[in-house]
C-alpha cells in the first residue's frame, strides 16, 4: 500500500522564535488602519489628541505654522546681546525653514 505524501514543511527559525504576524487589527480605539501603524507615544486624552488632529490640522501642518511665527520673531528679534552660539542656532532654524520651503514648493508643483 502506497503511503500519504507527507506535506511540505520548511523551518527558519527554531520554535521558540515564533511569532504571529496579524497585519489587519481592528482596534476601534486607535484611529489608524493600515499594514503598518507607528505609535511614536501615548496621550492622556487620545479623544483631544484626535479632535485637534482632525480640526486643526496635522502634526506637519501645526509645526509649519510654528515655523513661520517663530521665523517672523526671529526676523524682528535684536540679536546684540546673544551669544554666538545662540545665534548660530536661531540660523540654522531660519536655514531648515527655506529648505523645507523649497520641498513644499518642489513637491506641490504640478507634474
């Protein structure tokens, strides 16, 4: 009597390194969904955290707006009684914020 085939197995890892990968969570408590979510850290009020996100705008958009007030301080600012290395600083700041300029602008052009 001819015997089953056996199927085919492969192994990698030995057991004890074996770990369940589930791509599709559906945890209605985080307001992502995707193959890969990054959490970079948590709130005490995710609700807030959300309704800002959502109303006021991303953490991109709200850093931009940082960006351009502090750069119209800095543009108003009397540097005399700052340290070199302070005003190195706020230069290098002002030097982020046109090149980030510069990919908005590149990246927002029509193709």
């Amino acid at each position: 009597m001819p015997s089953e085939p056996q199927p085919f197995s492969f192994q990698l890892a030995p057991d004890q390194l074996w770990q369940a990968i589930n791509p599709w969570t559906w945890n209605l408590d985080q307001p992502t969904f995707g193959l890969i979510n990054v959490t970079l850290g948590e709130t005490r009020h995710p609700e807030v955290e959300r309704a800002v996100l959502s109303e006021v705008g991303s953490y991109g958009r709200q850093l931009g707006r940082i960006g351009d007030a502090l750069e119209v301080l800095i543009d108003h600012f009397d540097e005399t009684g700052l340290t070199r290395k302070e005003r190195d600083a706020l230069a290098i700041l002002k030097g982020d914020l046109a090149e980030i300029r510069k990919v908005k602008a590149r990246e927002m052009m029509p193709g």
